[in-house]
C-alpha cells in the first residue's frame, strides 16, 4: 500500500486574482494524515475553512469555486490549478492559507506550484492511501453544450482530452497524459485561455478584472476595429495590442501547438481532485468544462458518501497469496469452522480474504431453512480469521502461535448473505501490534457493498511446540 504524503515545508505565491484583480498572497503548508485539502480564509474573522470537495462547489463559470456550506461567504475560487499540482505530485494533505476569495491566477497554469513543491520536498505519512478505483465504466453527459467525461477501469491513472470550438483559431484539438508522473513535464505549463470576443461579456459580468496577456492565452478569431480593440485594452487596463490578422495575442508564444488542450487536460485534474482521494480510471473528456468536471467529480462523492469504504478488487483468476492448504497451515480451524478459503492480497498493515458461500454450508441446514441466510456472527468469525493471518504472517515459525480475539467492538450487519454469494474481506490494523496485541477494523463485501463490519482487538500467544525443546533432550 502507498502511503499518504504531505509538504516537507510550506511555500508561498504571491500575485493578483484573475477574477477579483486583488493582490493575493497563500500559503500552502504541510497538514496531518486524512487532512485532505483544506482552504482557510486568514483575511476574515476566526480565519474560518473550507475542504476542497466537490459538494462544497458553487460556481464553475470560468474557474471552479468553493464554499463553506454554513457560511457561504466563506469562499475561494480558481483553485483549479492548484489543486491539480498538489494531484499531480502525489500530495494528499494540504492546508492552503489565502487573504482573499481566491487564489493568484500567477501566470494562468499550474507551473509555479508544481516547481514550488518539487523545492520543498514531499514526506511520506503513516497512514495509507485510499484509492477510488473505477470498477465499471461511468459516463456523465451535457446534451445541450456537447461535453461528456467517461471513466473506465484502469491500473492507474491516465487521461485523454478533446476540445472543439466554432472558431478559425482554434477549430479542434487533442491532448492526453499517459502518466501522472509526467504531469509536470507536459501539462503543468500550459495556460488557461480566453477568446477577445468573451472578454466583455466578461467583464460585465464583474469577472477577470486581473486578466492580462501574460496570465492567459488570448485567441482572437473575430475580426475587430483596431479603435475597438483599445477601447477593450484600455477597459482591461492592458497595453494597446496592433492586431493585422487572427490567430494569438500573447506576449509570450505558445508552450505547445495544443497547449489549449493541454490546459483542459490540466483543468479537469484540477476538478477530479475534488472527488478526495486519487482515482486509479482512464477519463476520456471531450469538451471538457468545470461544470462537468465537478459533476463527475460529486457524482462518484455521492458514490463514497452512501459506501465510505470500496470493496477490494478480486480476481478469481488470478493466483492468491495463500491457497486453502496454505490457510489450513496459518490457522488451526477445520471444517466447517475454517471459514476463509483463501487471502488473495496482504500488505504491511491490510490483508484481504475470500469466503465463497454454498448451499452446502452445514450452518443452513438449522439457520433459517427455508430462507438460507448465513449467521452474522459467522461472518464476523471469518473477519476474525482472514485478520489472523496477517497478524501470524509478523510473527517467525508462525504455526507455532495462535490468534484469541480479546474484544469485539461496533459491529453492524447491514445486507444478508445467502448461498452463492462471495464474501470478501477486508481487515486492516488500526495501531501497530504492540506486545503482541493488534487492533483491526474489518469489512465483508458481496460485490461492491458492505454486509458487515466490526473492529477487532487480538493477541498473539506461542503457544504450540512449547515442549519442543524438551523433546529434543
């Protein structure tokens, strides 16, 4: 399992907002194990928070914006690139301190983040990170713009980026990142983008009062009287631009030949962070924009909301850590009180089992039989057991010792098992074994839903061979 990870040290950016036009400083410092992001407000009373989560957005014309769902003046927006450099770099803990309702737009991509965490420094964490891995194709649609995002299950992730626009400039474009490790080299640089004819609408909406061409790519695709174009410059507060043909009016020339494309790709990570943990899916955008973004991203929230633990992945074809011999070996139950036909993954501090119910279970025969429902506190046995064996698998000579569970604690039944079904388990420690006592919680899945938990307290004892040494005088 991976581990969480936080900033070594804090950093700070500085610059205008793009939207508010104020002078913005934030301060992005290193926070504990399952933090998440969290914005703070130090500019008003009490310097009140805000978790970046996809339910606490608000608004997502031209910048994706968030909100304390108490106070809703307790606001910050174009997190967006931000929030992607902390995606992109692994970071799962962040709390970014800001005087004002958004962060500085800086030069409109996520290159000075990126380049600012990478001179601090990244720091594992003890806890391990959770994953929200994509089992089954998800799509969202937008009939009337055009634009979809689809997920499909992956090892890890990846994301492919369509763009269309009705414009001469820029017609159509494609851009993908294969590896998120890569994000820095590929896509961080790439600049958010606005077209001359949007600009006033824009601005009479009290927006991008901080936009200029040296924090956004500007595409100019209508032709326009120059005396127009000044009087828009001079609106903006910018310097007069000659302009003789269509095409870009930036200072600086483009990153990439699709850096537009690239700065979508950026975006939606961007809004994908919101979901709170890192997703292991491929994402196929196309036209993609942060409302959508954000209703993917609350959309598998509301998935981790109704189920906050996902069910460990399973292949029966693939070959598992311990076989039924190999369980029997571990554990000194037998039939029919052996009740974990094999582990199928361990980890450091996690491992997961299989149980596969049949009609033959001698516990059907006088447990409802007529309705066969296995007894919740033989699901809760074989949790007991699937935890044994990672407990056993610390110790040397392990068939030597013998797991007693000492304590049992906040166990709920939630759906009935019944033949056919195949339970899975999932248990992992709590706090590391000390003296030989180790704290788990445990799961069982049919499928993707939780039958049953609980949280155990066991002890390890060597209590086998004892007279080995006696023997061989």
């Amino acid at each position: 399992m991976m581990k969480q990870r936080t900033l070594k040290a804090p950093f700070v950016v500085t610059g205008k907002g793009l939207h508010t036009g104020l002078h913005i400083t934030a301060t992005f410092k290193p926070a504990q194990v399952n933090t998440g992001y969290v914005f703070k407000r130090i500019d008003m009373d009490e310097a009140p928070t805000v978790e970046a989560l996809a339910e606490n957005v608000i608004e997502t014309q031209r910048g994706t914006v968030i909100a304390n769902k108490a106070h809703k003046d307790v606001r910050v927006g174009t997190i967006e690139h931000a929030m992607a450099a902390l995606y992109a770099s692994g970071i799962d803990n962040c709390l970014i301190e800001v005087d004002a309702p958004e962060l500085p737009i800086l030069d409109g991509s996520a290159i000075v983040y990126c380049e600012n965490i990478d001179k601090v420094g990244i720091v594992d964490q003890e806890a391990d990170k959770e994953f929200y891995v994509v089992k089954q194709r998800i799509k969202v649609v937008d009939p009337k713009s055009g634009s979809s995002l689809i997920v499909l299950p992956d090892d890890q992730f990846s994301i492919d980026t369509m763009i269309e626009f009705n414009s001469p400039v820029l017609a159509n474009q494609f851009a993908a990142l294969d590896d998120i490790r890569n994000f820095k080299k590929e896509i961080a640089a790439s600049r958010t983008f606005v077209f001359v004819r949007e600009v006033m609408p824009l601005v009479q909406m009290n927006l991008i009062k901080g936009g200029d061409l040296d924090n956004a790519i500007v595409i100019y695709d209508t032709p326009m009287k120059q005396e127009d174009l000044d009087k828009l410059a001079d609106l903006m507060h910018v310097e007069h631009k000659h302009v003789s043909h269509l095409g870009y009016l930036n200072n600086k020339p483009l990153e990439y030949n699709n850096e537009p494309a690239r700065h979508k790709l950026l975006d939606v990570i961007g809004d994908l962070a919101l979901i709170g943990r890192p997703l292991k899916g491929r994402i196929v955008a196309t036209k993609p924009g942060h409302t959508i973004n954000t209703t993917l991203a609350k959309k598998i929230r509301q998935e981790l909301r109704y189920q906050s633990v996902q069910a460990p992945v399973y292949d029966p074809n693939k070959a598992p850590l311990y076989d039924n011999m190999a369980v029997r070996r571990m554990l000194p139950h037998r039939y029919p009180m052996q009740l974990v036909d094999k582990i199928v993954d361990m980890g450091k501090d996690y491992v997961v089992g299989i149980k596969n119910v049949t009609a033959n279970e001698p516990f059907f025969q006088g447990h409802f039989p007529e309705e066969p429902i296995m007894p919740g506190v033989l699901q809760v046995e074989a949790m007991a057991q699937t935890g044994g064996i990672l407990v056993l698998s610390k110790v040397e000579d392990p068939e030597d010792y013998s797991t007693y569970f000492m304590k049992i604690d906040n166990v709920k039944f939630r759906q009935k098992v019944v033949p056919g079904d195949t339970l899975i388990f999932h248990l992992s420690l709590m706090t590391p074994i000390r003296r030989g006592c180790a704290v788990m919680k445990g799961y069982a899945f049919v499928g993707e839903h939780i039958v049953s938990e609980a949280e155990f307290m066991a002890q390890v004892i060597k209590n086998k061979n004892d007279n080995k040494e006696e023997d061989k005088k």
